[in-house]
C-alpha cells in the first residue's frame, strides 16, 4: 500500500513540475512577444504617439490591442514608410472609435 502511494505521489510530483515548466516556457514565450511588439511599435510610432497609446491602454487595452497589431501589420508589409506621428495616431484612433450614438429624449 505504500509503496503504490510513493508512486502516486511521485507520478504527481513529476506532472505538477512539468506543468511549471509549462507555465514557465509560455511566460518566457509571452515576454518575449512582448518586447518584440515593444520594438515594432518604437521603429513604427514617435515618442509622442507611443506616449499617447500608452496613456490610453489604461483605459481601453483592447483598443490599443488592435491598433498594435494593425500598426505592426502595416509595417510588416511596407505600407508604413515614415514613423506615424501623433496627428496621425489621432486620426487613426478616431477611425477605429465605435461611433457613440447620441440619445434625445424628447417629452410630450
């Protein structure tokens, strides 16, 4: 009986430590994505752009998420060719905006 529980335990020991090593590789995987979109969008914006998308992840990260993305998209297939300024963040920020529709209330 005890020898079948040291093996149980061993058994589960050996999994828990693979699962770390798991978590471990997809946090390394994760920072490392991390810092190369970091570099993308320090070769793709100025320091004022950044700055402005940085301010507004707090806000609204998916948002700024999609932008990354689609700026590191467009860099990646040429179509960017000078570094996007902030009047150019901006306009780009208001296209992306869903629409706010504005409510009247009208009384009778």
């Amino acid at each position: 009986m005890t020898d079948e529980l040291e093996a149980i335990r061993r058994q589960r020991l050996q999994e828990m430590q693979a699962q770390q090593s798991m978590s471990a590789q997809q946090e390394q995987m994760a920072v490392k994505m991390d810092a190369m979109k970091q570099e993308a969008m320090r070769q793709t914006l100025t320091p004022e752009a950044r700055e402005r998308l940085n301010t507004l992840k707090m806000t609204k990260p998916e948002l700024v998420e999609q932008i990354e993305l689609q700026l590191i998209q467009l860099a990646q297939s040429g179509k960017i060719r000078n570094k996007i300024d902030d009047a150019q963040l901006k306009k780009l920020l208001n296209q992306m905006m869903p629409v706010k529709r504005d409510m009247r209330i009208t009384r009778r």
